[in-house]
C-alpha cells in the first residue's frame, strides 16, 4: 500500500467523499493536524507517495486572517513537485500548490458558491474529467497560475479556474472536489466569520451532492491514472 500525506488547517475540511475513493483503492492518507498542539509538517517528501493540501475555512494567503506557517507548507509542496510526487491542493490548498509552482495568490473575499464546471480541456485527467460536472467551493482568496499551468476546467458562468495543473504532478482543485454539505455546516459553526447567505449556499449544496459524488467517481479514475498513485501490483 502508499501512503499520502494530508495537511489538515482545521477539524471541518478533510477529505470527505475522497476517504472511501482512497481505501478501496488500498490508498493510505495520514493526516498531519496542523491546527493542533504538536502539529507538525511531514519531514520529507521521500516518507510519502504524494500530499495532498486541504482548505482553511476563512483564513487566507493574501488577505484577512493569513494561514499560519504558510512559507513552510509552500516550501514542502516545492520539495514535492521537485521529487516528483504528487501534490492535490483543494480550496486554500489550491492556492499554496499555484505559489509552489511560481504563481501566487490575490486578495478575495471569503466566499461559499455551489455552481457549474466546464471541461476546457479533452484530454484532462486522462479522458476522465466530465464534460460539465457541479462544484461547491468555500474559500479565501483566488490562485495566481504560473505561466506554465494548464488550465483544465473553469467556472461554467465567469470562467474562473476550477482545476490546473501545474509541474506535471500538481493539480489545483479551488472547489473541493469531495466536498459534503456537512463541512460547510461545520465551518460555519466553527468560525465567527461565515459567508453571505450561507443558509442558500447549503440548500443549494443540497441539490447538488449527488452529482458531486457522482463527478468525483469520476475524477478519481483519472487522477489516480496521470497522479501515479496507484499501489504496487501484489506478487504473484
């Protein structure tokens, strides 16, 4: 079995949906729960088959409340993507992934918006990435691509990137593509500052889970193919 390594900022964004995609693929995720006492970044990327790099509810890169220790997670995705492992940043993840690779990220207000994807891309997650697929997205801040990124699919209405790729093994998921409607009731809870009609936002979530599951079954044929995460084959 593999292992990946996951960067937890708070005890409401996880993996969700991903979890159950993972274990019946015989993939292990060790969480590293950075928001807690003792919490710690994994000490080299040769520990580890890939990390993956999740959200921070309200916190931010380049505004508001600034995600503690954040030069040191960008510095262990650069060690990633130099060894050539893999490397999945979901919501404020995505944006930590973009400065790694030579982008950055801008100012935007914290926000909660369950909407339509569109493919621009044919060939993106290996043929596997649906046409048109809903998202739901909860964060801080916007990704600044590097120039090499490649852009895979985008907000069907604005056209905002809503998956990239950058340095071959790096792909940027500002809506959490295993997002469930319970993480967002948690992080409301959790923090004092929420988005605008968060109350529509999660009926509108509602509607839309089933064909967020149904994307991400998806999803995962492809990204476990062009990621190389798949586990070594048992001996005969």
């Amino acid at each position: 079995m593999i292992t990946l390594a996951v960067l937890q900022h708070t005890d409401a964004e996880y993996l969700g949906l991903l979890e159950d995609h993972l274990e019946g693929r015989n993939i292990r995720f060790r969480y590293h729960r950075l928001h807690t006492p003792g919490g710690s970044l994994p000490a080299a990327p040769e520990d580890f088959a890939g990390l993956v790099v999740l959200g921070a509810g309200p916190r931010g890169f380049a505004s508001g409340e600034r995600l503690p220790g954040i030069a040191a997670e960008v510095r262990l995705i650069e060690a990633f993507l130099a060894a050539g492992r893999p490397v999945l940043g979901f919501g404020l993840g995505s944006v930590l992934l973009a400065a790694a690779a030579g982008g950055g990220g801008e100012a935007a207000p914290l926000r909660f918006e369950v909407g339509a994807a569109r493919r621009v891309d044919a060939a993106a997650l290996a043929g596997q990435l649906p046409a048109h697929y809903p998202y739901a997205l909860y964060m801080r801040d916007r990704p600044l691509l590097p120039a090499a990124s490649r852009v895979l699919a985008v907000d069907a209405a604005r056209g905002d990137p809503l998956l990239f790729e950058v340095a071959a093994t790096g792909f940027g998921f500002p809506a959490h593509p295993g997002f469930k409607r319970a993480m967002v009731e948690d992080l409301v809870m959790e923090f004092a500052e929420a988005p605008e009609d968060a109350a529509a936002g999660l009926a509108r979530m509602a509607g839309a889970q089933r064909g967020i599951a149904e994307a991400l079954s998806a999803m995962m044929v492809g990204l476990v193919q062009v990621a190389r995460l798949m586990p070594p084959a048992a001996p005969a």
